[in-house]
C-alpha cells in the first residue's frame, strides 16, 4: 500500500464505521481490497479516536482497533495522568492493564458514540484510580490527595501550568481555520453534535477535524502518543 | 465532561526529570513483532489457545508477564465496573474538584466546595457563621502554598482552628459515619438556595434540616403530614426527592462517602 493512499483508504474505512451497516462492513472484511496486517494499522492510525471507538463498540475491527486506540495511542497518555494523580508505576501499569481488561471485554459498552472519547477515557481512569488507590486507603478523600514528588511542586504546579497553558494558546493559533474552531468549540465545552450542526458538518468530519487538530498541537506541544509502548 | 483543554495539559510529560524517566521507564517496550494485546488479554482468559501465540510467548519474557498480569487482573476484575462508573452523570463533580486540585486551579475548586462550608464547620464543632473567614483563609493559605497536596480538609480545619481562632484542635472529630447527616444536610441545603425552587420548596427543605432528617424520601412523608401545609404537590415533591438524591451523591462522591 502506497502512503499517498492512507488518507482515502481512511476515509473510506471512517465512512464505513459511521454510516454502513453491518453486512456492509462483513463484505469488506471479506472483500479483497481490506487492508490486514500493517497496512489496516496505518489505516487504522488516520482515524480518529471516536471512530475507532464506534468500531469497537460494533464487533468491527476489534482487535486491531482495540490495538491502536489503547496501546499505541492512549498508554503514553494514561501513564501521564495516573503520575500526576501520584500513582507509583506498579499501580499505574495495574491500573491501565484492569482498564484494558474491562474496555476489551465490555466492547466500551458504555460509551456514547458521539462523546469525546479521549474524556470519557480520562473520566474512567480517574475513577478507577479513586477506586483503587486513592479512596482504598483512606476514609476522607480531601485528605487523599497524594504528596507531590521530591522535586516537583505537584502534580502540575502552577507556573508550569500557566507556561503550559500559553504553549497551549500558541499552538491552537497554528492550526488550520476548520480545526481551530472545532477544537476551540470542544474546548469550550460544546459536543461534536451541536459543532456539527452550527458548522454544517456531519459529525463525523467534526471528529475528523477534532483528531487532526489533537494531532497537531500534541505535535507541538512535544506530546508522544507512542512514548510508552505496552499496554 | 472533562475540559478537553485540562486532557492536553496533563497529558503533557511532566517535567520532572529523573523521577519522571524512571516512572516512564517501568512500561515495558513493545517489539514490532509482538502480539496484539487483544490476543494477550484472550489469552489470559482462555478465551483464545493459539499455538503461534504460545511460541512467541516462549521467547518473550514482556508478553508472558503482561499474560499474568491480566490473568491476575481478570480475576479482580469482577469485583468492579470501571466503565459503569465512567457514565455517572455526577462523576462530573468528582473529576472536576480532584481535577482542579491537582492542576492548581485552587478557586475553581474551592468555589465547587463553598456552599459545603458552613456543614463541614459545625460537623467539626465550630460555628457555620465562620464559613466566610473559613473560606478567605483557605484561599490565602492555598495561594500562598501552591500545592495541591495541602487540600486536605481535616488539616484545613485544624489549620484554621489554630491560627485563625486560636484553639488547640477541632472540637470535635467526626468519624467517617458521622459525615453521612452532613451530606444529607448539604444536599438539602443546595436544593434549597437553588433560585428555580419555590418557597413552598424551600420552606419544605428547611423542615427537613431542621428535623435532622438523612433520608430524602422522608419529604414526602413531611409533605403529607402537613409541615408546610399543601405548598408543595406531590409530583412536585418527588422531583425534589430525586434532586436531593442526586445532590447527595454528589456531595457524598465529593467527600468520599459514598
């Protein structure tokens, strides 16, 4: 497979996901032209979070997606946040391999196709780490907040945060005018379907400009998602 | 929903150095041909017996490990339902708060907890009239502080107990059961100074606090026995009820009680 095609075979791939059916997508997955092996993955690399999702969640691709949207994208990620709430690594890497576990065998069951993927990922994570490590210990979680780091002043000390917070600015004006204003309007708290229907946008294309922008600042801003290998 | 701008900011790595190297560095490395994690996890659960799977775990020490580590977590894993907890709509509350801690945006976080304030404060024998001086000091001492990790509110409250009224400790010092006609009170109480209720709703709630009453269904029977006679109807009163239980659990989620 040509690289030049990715974007094509992506979209066509996302198009399937969202709009065809499920005969649809088993007469792909037998059809000739369907990528498998590295090349599904490269595919699979273009798409954005929600939609790799909603693969999920239909029993399509479910390995591979399951393979892209958890190990390669989001363990770098979840490793970072369970370190800023002050888990050790042990428990971090416990913490993401029940997640991984439990999303895998529930097929994300509970996921709203058309949320933010990567906040509902945030939300279950934290409140598994409140489950197992933070509330496991201590009756009164106000008194729980774990003890920063030697060394750091905690978890995201202000002046970081207020230099990270202007890197963050910084790169948002960089963006393409369409990924600008989806990602500002999540920013501002509003769902991909109320973006969509002020854009004149299918939702899909709203999560397509919203992973593209992601993309793009998490470039910028020195974000690997592939930093941490193994989930 | 969680701020998408807090997601990119602390999936920023953090920039701690050698503590952070090393935490990184605990994450065993992936090798281009290693298995699909999915195929790991089947495996762990005997779900999937493949002999090509077997062989490369025979070779690679990482996968086997990562093997046992789901099987042992396969085991734990029915006791909890991540994901169920993931969808709960006041789960809102608890992300944000431990959030706003954590990030530095102390306001933020002390705003969610002022309405609380005057219950914490004659949960721990003070007077809840020392709300406003309880609040203005923990925003000082935590500006002055910077640190997330001093938000601890049984030490807030000794803190405040010694330097700003001078006594010795709290005078008192509840157990984690005491906290629970302290959630029923706040949850009444947010109800009640909400602007959309009505003052027969108002007036209904303000029995129920004085009453002691922990139990929001208990409205219904204040309702009925007349406390604030027919102000309130009944459908009227069982979306009270349902507001108050939602109220509750967040307030419970927010101190950990539940």
């Amino acid at each position: 497979m040509i690289r030049s095609d990715l974007p094509h075979r992506a979209e066509l791939l996302d198009a399937l996901i969202w709009e065809g059916s499920d005969d649809d997508r088993k007469r792909w997955e037998a059809g000739p032209s369907a990528p498998a092996g590295a090349s599904l993955m490269l595919v699979l690399r273009e798409l954005p979070d929600e939609s790799l999702a909603a693969a999920i969640r239909q029993g399509f691709l479910v390995k591979p997606a399951f393979e892209e949207l958890f190990v390669h994208r989001y363990t770098a990620h979840l490793a970072r946040w369970f370190y800023r709430w002050g888990s050790d690594s042990h428990a971090a890497r416990d913490l993401m391999q029940q997640l991984f576990l439990r999303f895998y065998q529930r097929r994300l069951a509970s996921y709203q196709a058309g949320d933010s993927f990567r906040a509902y990922l945030y939300k279950a994570a934290y409140h598994l780490w409140v489950e197992k490590v933070h509330r496991a210990h201590r009756p009164f979680p106000l008194d729980n907040i774990p003890e920063p780091r030697a060394g750091i002043a905690g978890p995201v000390p202000q002046a970081e945060a207020h230099e990270l917070e202007e890197r963050i600015d910084t790169a948002l004006r960089r963006l393409p005018p369409d990924q600008q204003q989806v990602l500002r309007e999540t920013m501002a708290g509003r769902k991909a379907n109320e973006i969509a229907a002020d854009l004149g946008l299918s939702k899909r294309a709203v999560f397509m400009h919203l992973f593209r922008a992601r993309r793009r600042m998490e470039q910028a801003l020195g974000v690997t998602a592939r930093a941490v290998p193994k989930g | 929903m969680t701020n998408e701008r807090d997601l990119l900011l602390y999936s920023i790595p953090p920039e701690g150095g050698a503590v952070w190297a090393e935490f990184e560095a605990a994450f065993p490395g992936k090798k281009p041909d290693c298995p699909l994690t999915a195929d790991l996890i089947e495996l762990a659960l005997g779900q999937a017996d493949d002999a090509r799977l077997r062989e490369h775990l025979a070779g690679c020490a990482d996968c086997r490990a990562l093997v046992e580590a789901y099987r042992r977590a396969g085991t734990g894993a029915a006791e909890a339902d991540t994901e169920s907890v993931a969808e709960e709509p006041n789960s809102v509350v608890l992300t944000g708060i431990f959030t706003m801690l954590l990030a530095g945006r102390t306001e933020e976080a002390l705003r969610l907890l002022q309405p609380y304030l005057p219950e914490v404060l004659a949960a721990v024998g003070l007077d809840p009239g020392l709300a406003g001086r309880l609040w203005e000091f923990l925003r000082q001492k935590l500006r002055s502080e910077r640190r997330a990790s001093q938000a601890s509110c049984p030490e807030w409250l000794r803190d405040f107990a010694r330097e700003m009224l001078h006594r010795d400790d709290l005078p008192r010092q509840p157990q984690p059961e005491d906290w629970k006609p302290v959630v029923a009170r706040c949850a009444f109480r947010k109800v009640q100074a909400s602007p959309e209720e009505t003052d027969g709703v108002r007036r209904l709630l303000q029995t129920a606090i004085d009453r002691g009453v922990t139990n929001p269904s208990y409205l219904d029977f204040l309702r009925l026995s007349g406390d604030p006679a027919g102000a309130v109807s009944g459908e009227e009163c069982r979306r009270v009820i349902r507001k108050v239980s939602r109220e509750e659990k967040r307030v419970a989620r927010l101190f950990g009680l539940n």
